[in-house]
C-alpha cells in the first residue's frame, strides 16, 4: 500500500504544477477578453497556503506519526481518490479555456455559461474533487489527522468561495434558470416527484 500511496502523492503532486501552469496561461487570455479577478488576494493566498499546508502535513504524519488504518480503508480510500480524478479530468475538459484556479467574470461579454459534462448534474464539480481528494489521500497514507483537519479548513474556505462564485454565476442571464435546482455539490441520484 506504502507503493500505491506513493504514486497517489506523485500524481497529485504533478497534477496540481500542471493546473497552475493551465490557469496562467487561461487567466492571461481571459484578462485579453476583458475578465477580471472577483476573488481578493488574500482570499487566494489562503487557498494557496491551505493546499501547500496539506502536502506538507500528509508528508509529516505520514512519516512521523503513521496511524494503522486496515488495508480494507486504505484501499477504499485509493479507489475513491482514484475515480475522483475522472471527474476532475472531465470537469477541465468540459470548461476549457476557461478554467482557472480563481473566480474571473467579465460584466461586457462571454456572459455564457458551461451547463454541459459534469454540470449537468451538479454546479461546482471541481470542488467535490479537492473535498475528496483532501480527504482520501491521507487515508490511503494512514494519516487521520491530516484528512480530518484540512477537510474542515476547506469546508470552510469552500463555503466562503461557492459563495463568491455563486454569486458572479448567478449574474449570468439564464444561469439562475437553468443551474439554480441542481445541486452544489452532491449529485441527486434519483428526483422524488411530490404531487
């Protein structure tokens, strides 16, 4: 398990320098387009230092403080970081150029909106992605502390961003009535129809 957490931590490692690279090279041709930043930059900061914070943890309990976590967890744990990168994949291709790590909006024009891929189903899928990525991973680590911790700091850090990004995608003519039922973050698995 130690090998596959390994390659786990490279992977997400790698992952995450070429979504900075994308995002640069994404926010230079929206800011060509008019866009300009919403989220603050103490906002990004924090985000920045939470996610570098959590590399850094995973390393040091995994090292240092390693809890016995079964094989059967541990192996659940990689499964679910595993499939969850399917998601992320599909979620970048579906927004293209324009997905970055920031909140851009352009009040003048591409007022459009991706309805499309994993946003048919719920509106912010590449959050769902960072909230079990942050969890699975130190549990294939056996590193508890870790997952719990940062799970909560991101919950609230999310909730603070969701809110932001709502807020200029709700601005949108026509995001609020195509986008406003479905759901934030958890697919709805089945619709119960009251009559």
């Amino acid at each position: 398990m130690t090998t596959l957490f390994w390659m786990l931590f490279s992977y997400c490692v790698l992952e995450r320098l070429v979504e900075v690279l994308v995002s640069k090279r994404n926010q230079r041709e929206m800011r060509k387009r008019g866009f300009v930043e919403s989220e603050t930059s103490g906002g990004m900061k924090t985000m920045v230092v939470m996610h570098a914070a959590w590399f850094v943890s995973l390393l040091g309990e995994t090292f240092y403080f390693r809890e016995e976590i079964g094989p059967g967890m541990r192996l659940l744990a990689a499964m679910l970081f595993i499939a969850t990168q399917g998601l992320r994949w599909w979620t970048l291709r579906t927004l293209g150029g324009f997905w970055n790590v920031s909140v851009l909006t352009n009040a003048e024009q591409d007022r459009a909106f991706v309805s499309g891929g994993p946003y048919r189903f719920i509106r912010h899928p590449n959050y769902l992605v960072v909230i079990v990525e942050l969890l699975s991973l130190p549990l294939v680590a056996g590193a508890p502390i870790t997952a719990i911790v940062f799970s909560v700091a991101n919950g609230l850090l999310l909730r603070r961003r969701i809110s932001l990004e709502d807020q200029s995608l709700f601005s949108i003519p026509g995001y609020r009535q195509q986008m406003s039922g479905k759901p934030r973050l958890i697919p709805r698995l089945w619709r119960v129809e009251v009559p």
